[in-house]
C-alpha cells in the first residue's frame, strides 16, 4: 500500500468516526409513572412509582427524600383479613438487571411525612432516589386526587 492510499484510508475513517451522530445513551435506572395523593400542609400522604433498572447489574434501592417533606420512608402494606398494616421496609432486594421496582396502591410505597405546604392536583412533588451505589435519581410525582 503507498503511503498516498494510507493517508486517504485514515482521511475516510476520520469522516465517518466524525459524522457519525451520537445516538443519545439510554437512561440506566429510569423512574416512570411517578405520583403522590393530594394532602394539606402537614400531613403524611403516600407516593407511586416504578424503578426500571436498564444495567447490566443489580440495582439497590437505599432511601428517598424530597425537600417538601420531612421524611420520605419505604412502606408495605399488608392486609391481614379485614386489617391493614403499614411496615416499613428498613430492605428491599436489588433490583436485577431489566428488572423493576413497583411502588403501587396497596403494596409497596414512599410514606412522604409532614408536608412542608399543601399539595394540590395538578401540583408536582420532587422525590431524589438514592441507590447503594451512589447513583442519583430526581422524579417529579405529579399530585392526583386521594
Ligand atoms: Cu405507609
């Protein structure tokens, strides 16, 4: 090969390396569908959402806070008969890859306590998801009617 089809071997390559778009990375841990019921200033009030871990690797799930509420807690419920509890949930297992985390009515949620200010329908609630590895994860649960 002459040094002159070299140089234009490595000229096309550079084209293309730069022409190339990026495609856009997929999220690795995306939260969806998140919402919060409508409560007053104050009050505790129950937060929805979905985990979905995009990795390769198992994703733990650590805490949640929000800065309207003074605490935000990982709860189950249980029905028991006619009674229905509340625990808290100290662990949940790591989510595996493509795998999720559901929080939905009746099961699994985010117990949001003392509301700063009301949240009212049409409202959003910041919620920043933390994870055992560090990652961060900020969602906006939108406010539905209790
Ligand atoms: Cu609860």
């Amino acid at each position: 090969m002459s040094q002159r089809v070299i140089v234009r071997v490595i000229a096309v390559a550079f084209v293309i390396a730069c022409g190339r778009s990026e495609p856009a990375a997929p999220p690795a841990v995306e939260v969806h569908g998140a919402w919060v019921r409508a409560a007053d200033s104050g009050l505790v009030t129950a937060a929805y959402l979905t985990v979905v871990n995009h990795t390769a690797a198992p994703v733990k799930y650590k805490g949640a806070s929000s800065p309207l509420a003074t605490d935000v807690a990982l709860h189950e419920t249980m029905v028991m008969g006619d009674m229905v509890h509340m625990t808290p949930l100290d662990t949940v297992p790591a989510i595996a890859p493509g795998d999720s985390l559901v929080l939905a009515e009746g099961a699994k949620h985010l117990m949001v306590s003392e509301l700063r200010r009301r949240l009212s329908v049409g409202d959003t609630l910041p919620l920043t998801l933390t994870f055992a590895d560090g990652r961060t994860l900020s969602a906006r649960a939108a406010v539905r009617s209790p």
